[in-house]
C-alpha cells in the first residue's frame, strides 16, 4: 500500500468518523465550522473511495484524490511557463520579444529597446545584414509590387507585406471582418483561405480568393469545381487575384476535416455544402492530377475571372515535382502570375504534430529553390513570388525580399496584432480571445472598431521598419536585394552568405548541358507529364 493510499484511510477511518461526532454534538459558534469541515470531509472520502475503486487512472488508484492536484497542474502548465518561467528568447512558435514587438506596433506605442540587444547574434543560425555606408530612403514607387503576366488581363498593384490564408470557420466572424477593415485601411490584400470567399470579407478590404481542394465556395454537390459559381464569385470587385492551394506549411499532403457539429447553416451556405455533415478537405485536387493540368487549370480560372491574376500555394517537398511544373512551363507556354511559397515552420491551421514538424522545407529554402528553378528556365522576370512564413518583423521581410520574394504574408503575427495571446487553443473552440473559435459568445467579445486599427497600425509600421532597413543597406529598390546581403552565422563563427550556402543558377541554365549538380538529378527525374519520379532520385 502506498503512502497516499495509507493516509486517505487513516483519514476515512478515523478523522471522518471524529469530525462526525463533534458535528453531531457541539453547538453554537463552532458547529459551522466542524460541519464545513465534516462536508469536505465527507466529498473527499467518497471521492477517494471511487478514485480506488473504480477510476480508468493509475495514479489515482495508488494516489487517491492526491492525483487531481497533478491534472489540475498540468492544465495550467502552458500558461505557467508562458507567463513565470520562459525567458524572452526562449519560446516557440514566437517567443516575447518578437510578441511584443507586434502588441507595441499594433498599439502604435514605442518599438525602440534600451540597452542593446537581449539576443546572442553569435550563435550558430543567426540572421543578419549587411549594412551600407551610404543609407538612402526607398522610393514610393517601388514600396508596390505589379502582379500578372502576359496572359492577364487585370493586373494587381500590391503591397509588399499582405495577411495570409486564414478561412473563416477557423476564424470567427469578427475576426475575419476586423482583418478586412485593416486590409481596407492601409491598402494590402486579404487571403480568404480555402474556407471559400464569405460576407465577412466583403468590407471593402482587397481580396485574394484561395481555392483548395474543397473547392468550398465554387463546389459541386459531389464535391467538385463549379466553374458557374467560381465564375460568378470572383466578378466581385473585391477579388483581386485567385490562388490554388496545393498544399501548405502547417500540414503538407494533408487534406481535412470539418466535423458536422460546426457546420452550421452559415458554414453550409459560404462553403456551399449540405448542413451537419462532416465536410471533406482531401489531401489532392480533383481537377487536375499532372504539372501540364495543374497549369490547364490555372488558364481555366484565369478565363472564368475576366483575366485576374492565377498562382497557386505549395511548400516545397519533392524538389523533383516542382521541376515538373518548371518543365509544363516551357512545354505549354502556360506561365502561372504567381506562386506563393509556404515554408513548414508553420501556420494557423491545427495539423498532426508529424506533418507539422518532419515534412516539408523551411520557407528560406523553398524560397531560394523555387527562385533559382524559374531562374534556371528563364521565367523568373515574368512570374511573383510570395513568402509566407513566420513574419514577424521588419528583417523577416527583408530576408524573404532577398531570398528571392516579391511579396511576404504574415499569418500569425496577424492574429497577435488582433489580440491572440499564443495559448495554442485554435483547434479547440475555446479562443481565449475570440480569434479562433465559432463560439458565438467569445466571437463577439473581439471588438472590430479597435482590433482592425491595430492590424492596419502592425502591418503599417513593419512594412516601414522593412524598408528603413533596406535603406540602411544602401538601396532605393526592393528588387535590389540579392541574397549575398543576407548571412547566416555558422557553427565555425564566421558568416556565411546565402549565396554561399545555396547555389545561385544562372539565367537558362537549366537548359543548358552544365547544370549545377545540387539541380541536375532533380531536373534529370522530373516529367511534364507527371508529378511521379523516379525512386531513384530522393528529393
């Protein structure tokens, strides 16, 4: 018998049966206390005759009702270490620091720190630039950035920093309308996510509608394309540009699934799917199956919206695949306006811890590959590239710009300048702040008339931090970075550019026969006319 067990019946044994007897037979002032005493005494016993008994946990067999003390700490031990214990660089996803950066701006108080910096800039993976003796100022034209190509019809100005993909259904609807009023404001795009295009967005803000695998918004009732729906969807004036999911950071081949107790008759109608069904994201497209149809699709959809911009969204995996589509390029003359690179460190959607954590290239990575792969077959000057994530600050912007990025998206940092307080509950339903959740009554409490000022203010005063910083390394141009401006400290204390650490292809040169041998296997393996390569050739 252990400790506990031996004094739960010492207590039930004995101090129960006392407290009894002086309940029983003392008066006046003291009889309130002994008979709180006795009730308390009382719910314990019983608790702990069930805790021995019958209770599906160990340690509450061999702890009777002492065990409720560890459960009940280990509820509270995220916000514990969030508030008492970590340091201001030690938590993840975004640690204080960088938390409080985004309040401050969102606040527009005071960015400035005293004292110098609280991080260690010679630790191995450390970011830095390289600053000029001639700082400038970046000229208004070129804070902006033209996306469409030959084939579009109604290009789009946008700006450098825009909010991502976040569906309304994972947000609630006054998040979705405060981040719209901000996109409105400062006159940056809007991700609808694949959650589909819904009236929540409809507050003037410029959208970018996502189309996923759902193809919620533009669905047939068995779940395909409805070019009639999309067609009429996307006349919308607030659309500015469309983009295929193909896959995303958080989760990559990963499809979904929206339980049937959240669709409501709102859900049903804005995702276009039948009431307290589970709703269906599967991992891959319906429409397309092959690089040559992926890029048919992008024409189909650029056709049915009057000629608006089309890219689609990937993180990249096999780097052979994406070669596929570079190969479907030139064989078709099918160029998509843009292509928004996802990195795997992250993003809002819930996923499985695996797919979060081992699939997928950090958006740095994919970012440079994907630039040098366009590059290489000399289409990079007619097709954006977009970074998306964990964007956080003025040097996270820079850094993706000279990686090879025309336009960043920020996520997450959106939802902290809205007010998210990281608590990690966004699959729950339980938003502390009203953010992530369809609970009506926590949806409410998120006040739209601030919150959308503040996202306005963050993304406002990073995008200007992103450009005082290019204007301390000398350039008037964004398009001016170049990645031998960023380095990367080594485990060896030197600085590594990142030219250095990836190799950079020249203009053509994938269809030369000197191909740069990081490339030339991936190259060799991939097909047009199929996203299947050789086992081969590892990725």
């Amino acid at each position: 018998m252990t400790l506990m067990q031996k004094f739960f019946w010492f207590v039930a044994a004995i101090v129960y049966p006392i407290s009894l007897f002086f309940s029983a037979t003392l008066t006046g002032g003291l009889v309130v206390l002994v008979d709180f005493f006795s009730v308390f005494l009382t719910l314990y016993v019983l608790l702990g005759l069930y805790d021995l008994n019958f209770s599906p946990h160990t340690l509450n067999r061999l702890y009777p009702v002492a065990a409720y003390i560890r459960y009940g700490l280990e509820h509270i031990r995220t916000e514990i270490q969030q508030y008492f214990i970590a340091g201001e660089t030690e938590e993840l996803p975004f640690n204080r620091e960088q938390r409080n950066l985004v309040y401050r701006r969102a606040r527009n108080l005071d960015d400035t720190i005293p004292f110098g910096t609280i991080f260690d800039i010679t630790e191995p993976g450390w970011l830095g630039a390289a600053h000029s003796m001639r700082p400038v100022d970046v000229l208004e034209d070129n804070r902006r950035v033209m996306v469409g190509g030959d084939d579009c019809l109604k290009p789009y100005n946008a700006a450098r920093m825009n909010c991502s993909a976040m569906s309304f259904g994972s947000l609630s609807a006054n998040a979705i309308i405060a981040l719209n009023k901000a996109a409105a404001a400062e006159g940056f795009y809007h991700n609808t996510g694949e959650g589909g295009f819904s009236p929540y967005h409809e507050q003037g803000g410029d959208v970018v509608w996502q189309i996923g695998t759902g193809y919620f918004g533009c669905r047939t009732p068995d779940g395909g394309f409805d070019s009639q729906a999309f067609k009429e969807r996307a006349a919308s004036d607030q659309v500015k540009m469309i983009e295929i999911k193909i896959s995303q950071g958080a989760k990559p081949a990963h499809g979904g699934v929206l339980p049937a107790a959240k669709v409501t008759e709102e859900i049903a109608r804005i995702r276009t799917v039948e009431i307290g069904k589970d709703v269906i994201s599967p991992a891959a497209h319906s429409e397309f199956d092959t690089p040559k149809e992926l890029l048919n699709f992008i024409t189909r959809l650029r056709d049915l919206s009057g000629g608006k911009p089309v890219g689609f969204k990937l993180c990249i995996g096999s780097k052979s695949e994406f070669m596929a589509v570079c190969k479907a390029m030139l064989e078709t003359g099918v160029l998509p306006d843009f292509i928004t690179i996802d990195g795997a460190e992250g993003g809002t959607g819930a996923a499985p811890v695996e797919f979060s954590s081992r699939l997928g290239l950090p958006c740095l990575e994919g970012l440079d590959f994907v630039h040098n792969c366009l590059v290489g077959i000399g289409v990079r000057d007619k097709i954006r590239l977009i970074a998306s994530g964990k964007t956080a600050t003025g040097f996270d912007i820079v850094s993706k710009l000279a990686i090879g990025a025309d336009i960043v998206n920020a996520a997450r940092t959106m939802m902290l300048a809205l007010g998210c307080i990281q608590s990690r509950a966004c699959n729950t339903n339980n938003c502390p702040t009203g953010i992530a959740t369809q609970d009506p009554n926590r949806g409410k409490a998120l006040n739209v008339q601030q919150r959308h000022l503040r996202v306005a203010n963050f993304q406002r005063r990073t995008l200007d931090s992103a450009f005082h910083l290019i204007g301390a390394m000398g350039l008037d141009d964004p398009e001016k970075l170049t990645p031998n401006m960023i380095w990367r400290r080594s485990a060896n204390e030197t600085n590594q550019y990142f030219d250095e650490i990836y190799p950079s292809l020249r203009a053509g040169e994938l269809l030369s026969n000197e191909i740069h041998p990081d490339y030339v296997r991936h190259w060799q393996s991939a097909t047009a006319e199929s996203f299947v390569v050789s086992t081969v050739n590892v990725a």
